[in-house]
C-alpha cells in the first residue's frame, strides 16, 4: 500500500527541530519556539540550528561578523538583476541567484565540513541582498548597499526601503525569520535533503529547495493568504467569503498542516505580533480581516491558521511587496536547509523511496504497423 504524501514515513533522523503535531508544539534543538521567539536574535538562531548549541557572546560576534562581511553578492550577480528583474519573479530571481553563486564561492568545490559551512553563511547572508536588490531594481529605484551596522533583519529593511529602519519593526521581522528558519520534514527541506544525498552539491540543494518552497501549498501560501485579505476588504465580508471558496471547494490560504492537528505555535506568535503590529500603526484591519478568516474557516471546517495566515498582515504592515512574502520565507528558512543538508551529508544513505505500480502487466509488444 502506497502511502500518498509519505504522512507515515519517517525519512532521516534529525537533531535540528521537532514538532508534536497534536500538542501543537515546536522546538529548535530542543528550545521551545515561543521561548526562542521571545528572547533570541535571528543570529542566534543561525548559530544554533547549525551547531546545535546557542552561541557565547564571543561564537556570536565571530558569525555576526562573518555574515556582515558576506553580504555583497558576488558583482555578477547584480549585473544579472536588470534582467532578471524584467523577466522573472521574485521566487524564480532567488532560485537562479543561488543556483548562479555556486559559481562565484571562494570556496569553490571543498567539500570538508568546514568549507560546507562556510557556504551555508554565505547563502543565508547574500540572500536579503538578492531579494531587496531585485525590488530596488524592478522599481527604478537606487540599489541601498547593505550597512554593517545592522543586524540580518534591521539591514533587509534598510536595504528594501532606503529608510533608516524602526527598532520595533526590525524586532518584528527578526522574530518572523525566527519562527520561519525550520520545520523538520517539509517539503522543501526534503527536497534539499534527497539532493543532498545524491552527494550533491549544497547550490543545488538550496536550488531545489527554493523550487520546493515556491509552490501555494507551501511557502507561497503567505503571498496566497495575504492576496485572500485584500479581496475580503473588510471583516464583514470574510463570513461570506469562506463560505463561498469552500463550496467551491477552494483552499483557504494559510490555514492547514500537514502535521499540527491544532494551532500552529508559530501562528500563535504571529497572531498577536500582527495585533500589536496593527495598533501601533494604528492599522487594525488586516488582524481584523484575518481573524474574522480565522473564526468562519475554524468554524465551518475546523481547520486552524498555519505559520503563513498572520505572517502576511505582519510582512504587509512592515511595507514588504505581497511577491517578496515567499522570498522573506525562504531567506529565513535558508537556514533550515543548510543545517539539514550538512546533517544529511554527516550520516548520508541515498533517499530512495519505493511505488506502488498500478499499470498494466504481462503485455507483449505489438510491431508498429499492428497497433
Ligand atoms: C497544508 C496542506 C497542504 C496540508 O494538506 P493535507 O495534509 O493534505 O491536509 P489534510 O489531510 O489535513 O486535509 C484534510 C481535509 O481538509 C481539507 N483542507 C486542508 N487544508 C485546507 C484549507 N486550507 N482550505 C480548505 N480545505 C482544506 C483538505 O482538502 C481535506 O479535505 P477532504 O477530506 O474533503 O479532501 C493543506 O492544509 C493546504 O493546502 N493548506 C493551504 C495552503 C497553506 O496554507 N499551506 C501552508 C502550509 S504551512
């Protein structure tokens, strides 16, 4: 009997994160989600996933430092952006950057853990580049260089809007790429995983990955969930709105889990950082749009928000474009995949799972002028 979705399938051991679908909990390495989102930084986050331990103060300002140092992309890749940034989406940029930086690594071909780690920083620190660059460009407008004086999140905002950024909402977003960086088996972190366990190389994986994540029953369900809240408009009408896609038997975005059968935790965190988002911009709206979503979806279906529902009003009210909500996701989650790729290459045996054959048997060939 095939198992459609692999639900059952426990595929690789893992250290890095681990989820109780029914308690609807989350932990890195141990740490409660709520706990990390609460008190940590992002780079602490980068540091632990990937070494499986927080970092001191001193393992902090090396990485921090490192990261800041690896922000630039290589010029190749900016000159690429005009042309991408006519052509292309956001999501498809990213996935052909990455795939492009494979060529342009000091590290080149090393594949030693040392070397394997190294490239992982640098995808993760060049990401925000790429995608605030694309932006600046697509719109005609001057392309910010990355300023070392702030943190991963502060220096996105900074980059995209050209406008020193608000220490609240580089507080916000930082806690958004905390509570997107992993998710054990997902879709996309198995898909850098199988990559990864051809021996393959780490660009490929991210490449695939990033191919992975792009897709509406994934990471594109938060640029989904926030389109969904534009056209609802105003709380009163999602009651109707609901209604009318589930009878036409149309997903609602940003609700479901293949794993949690309760709320999300990270769409706990979410919500009332969308909430208090919203007050201070003295912009209720979209809590109040998505949480009237919230009520009519649980209550006609029993379905509960997933990460992605609250995260769209909260990337919408920090001024990011609905398009580069999935590229945010998959800068965040960059670091997921590479831990998980350089875990996968640690205690590596080829991915290769089995099918249930249901065609046809026992035929003989027929010559073409017979048939
Ligand atoms: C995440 C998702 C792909 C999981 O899929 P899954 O594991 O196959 O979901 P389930 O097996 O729990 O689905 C059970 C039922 O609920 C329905 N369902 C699940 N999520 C739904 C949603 N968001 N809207 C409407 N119906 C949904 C399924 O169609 C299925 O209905 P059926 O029994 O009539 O066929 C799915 O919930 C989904 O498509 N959600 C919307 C996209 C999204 O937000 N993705 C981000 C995930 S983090």
């Amino acid at each position: 009997m095939s198992d459609k979705g692999l639900r059952d399938v426990i595929a690789a051991q893992t250290s890095i994160s681990d989820i109780d679908g029914t308690a609807g909990r989350l932990w890195y390495v141990g740490y409660e989600i709520e706990d990390l989102a609460r008190n940590a930084s992002f780079e602490e986050i980068i540091y632990l996933l990937h070494n499986l331990e927080l970092p001191t103060r001193a393992e902090l300002e090396d990485l921090s430092r490192f990261l800041v140092r690896e922000r630039e992309p290589h010029p190749f890749l900016a000159r690429m952006m005009p042309t991408l940034a006519q052509n292309t989406s956001p999501m498809s940029m990213l996935r052909t950057s990455v795939s492009a930086s494979s060529a342009f690594d000091p590290d080149g071909w090393d594949e030693s853990p040392e070397a394997e780690y190294r490239k992982a920083m640098r995808l993760i620190a060049e990401a925000p580049t790429l995608i605030a660059t694309f932006d600046r460009v697509r719109t005609g407008r001057e392309v910010i260089p990355p300023d070392p004086g702030l943190s991963h999140a502060a220096n996105f905002l900074w980059m995209l809007h050209g406008q020193e950024p608000d220490p609240e909402d580089a507080g916000v977003l930082d806690t958004t790429f905390i509570l997107y960086a992993d998710h054990t088996m997902n879709a996309s972190t198995f898909t850098a995983r199988i990559i990864a366990s051809t021996l393959s190389d780490t660009f490929s994986a991210m490449t695939g990955a990033i191919g992975a994540l792009k897709g509406p029953l994934h990471g594109g369900a938060n640029e989904e969930a926030q389109k969904m809240a534009e056209e609802v408009g105003k709380p009163e009408n999602a009651e109707a709105y609901v209604r009318d896609r589930l009878a036409r038997k149309e997903k609602i975005f940003g609700f479901g889990h293949a794993v949690y059968k309760t709320m999300d935790p990270r769409a706990t965190v979410l919500k009332q950082l969308c909430r208090e988002l919203g007050e201070r911009r003295k912009q209720p709206k979209w809590y109040e749009i998505f949480s009237a979503i919230e009520e009519t979806t649980f209550e006609q279906k029993g379905l509960y928000p997933n990460v992605d529902l609250y995260a769209a009003g909260v990337y919408h009210m920090l001024g990011i474009p609905t398009d580069l909500m999935t590229p945010i996701f998959a800068l965040a989650r960059m670091v997921g995949w590479t831990a998980h790729v350089r875990e996968q290459y640690a205690d590596n045996r080829i991915i290769r799972p089995g099918s249930e054959y249901i065609g046809p048997r026992d035929r003989t060939y027929v010559p073409l002028d017979e048939r």
